[in-house]
C-alpha cells in the first residue's frame, strides 16, 4: 500500500470546488491578503495617531469588522491548509519549521490581543470618544507593529518558500480549500461572480481555467454542496 503525501488530517480535496483549476494561484491569494492587512494596520495607525482628540468612529468601526471577519480567516488558512503542507514538503529537519511554529504562536498572541482590541474600538466607538486615550493607543500601536513584522516576515520568507516547494497537486488543494471555505475567492474570477454563484462547484464549471469542469459540478450537485457565499466578509 502507497503512503499518501497529504498531511495528517487533511481533508480529501482531490475532487473538490478549485483543485480542477489548471492554474491555481493560492499563494497570490495570500499575498493579496497580505496587503489588505497591511492596510488595515495603515488605518489602526491613523486612529491611533488621531487620540485623544481626533478619534474616528467610523474608522473605528471598520477596523473591528476586519479584525473579525478577515483577519480570523485569513490564520486559518495558514494555520490549517498552507502550514501543514509547506512542512510537508520540506521535510522536519528544515529550520523553516521552526519559523512556522513561532508565526503559529504569534497568530495566538495577536489573536488574543485583537479581541481586547475590539472590545476596546467597539466601545470608544459607542461611547463617541476613547475613554482611555493613552491604553487604546498603546494597545493599537503594539497590535499593528506586530502584525507588521509578522506579515513582512511571511512575504520575505515564507511564500517565497511555498512557491518553491509546494507541488501542483499542493496548489490545487490550498485553492479547494479557499473554495470551500466560508470566504471562497479565487484569482480567475471576481468577488461578485463568486457570490452571485449557488456553489463553488457552480463557479468552477464555469471556469475557463478548470480541467474537469463536468467532474466538479457533478460532485457539487451529488454532494449538494451549497456555500456561503454571501456571508459577511
């Protein structure tokens, strides 16, 4: 018997919505991710920078549904589909290993230091001021620095990396898995006919781009897969 090369737990994508694509592009999916985040971290600064007498609600309120919506996501797509294949593939005595558990560990403390960061946005956006000018800057500073190195690390050394030793098959899969998510999206097709489509399945078949259109919307329609696709993003 054959061992499969897919990592521990994955989830069987051979047939899913994107991994008939012949030209998958997930890790420029990430890297478009990744600079939404640093724009995120851009408008985190101006609100810090406008406290106390400047605080901007609006902006405010949009940093917080960002941090809850895409930045969540976005972790776990590395966490659970980009990591566990990239150590695949290089092997565990590969130093980037250990970048990935300290990228890992860092998702968790900015995780945890996010939620303070909404509960604290969310409040001084009711209240119409930030109540402790001083903390909330403080909190907003150490967050996007953060973020800021973590992501620059990530484009300088981690999607390089992905781009080199991921195989085909790896990037057909890590685009299933952006398919069947609950914030599918792909770099053949547009946000709105992502959205406007029943199924991922619906938006493969209609690809120029996937291989085995017919296979896929057959497995869409048997398995009944309906996603969705518009939930918040």
């Amino acid at each position: 018997m054959s061992e499969s090369n897919d990592p521990p737990h994955a989830p069987d994508l051979s047939q899913a919505a994107g991994s008939a694509c012949r030209t998958p592009d997930p890790i420029g999916l990430i890297e478009e991710e990744h600079a939404l985040q640093r724009e995120l971290c851009d408008l985190l600064e101006a609100l810090a920078d406008g406290l106390p007498h400047n605080f901007d609600k609006a902006l405010a309120l949009i940093a917080v549904s960002i941090l809850e919506g895409s930045v969540p996501r976005h972790m776990r797509l590395e966490e659970e589909a980009l990591f566990p294949r990239l150590r695949l593939r290089v092997g565990e005595d590969d130093p980037l290993n250990a970048a990935l558990a300290c990228l890992e560990e860092e998702h968790d403390r900015d995780g945890a230091a996010s939620v303070e960061l909404i509960d604290a946005l969310r409040t001084a956006a009711t209240d119409g001021f930030a109540s402790n000018p001083n903390m909330l800057g403080y909190m907003l500073r150490g967050y996007f620095d953060s973020q800021r190195r973590h992501i620059a690390w990530e484009d300088r050394v981690v999607l390089p990396r992905a781009r080199q030793a991921l195989t085909a098959a790896d990037l057909a899969a890590l685009q299933a898995w952006i398919m069947t998510s609950d914030h599918p999206r792909c770099s053949h097709q547009s946000i709105l006919a992502i959205r406007s489509a029943r199924s991922a399945g619906g938006v493969c078949e209609a690809c120029p781009n996937s291989g085995a259109v017919h296979s896929v919307g057959e497995q869409s329609a048997a398995s009944g897969n309906v996603l969705p696709f518009n939930a918040k993003s």
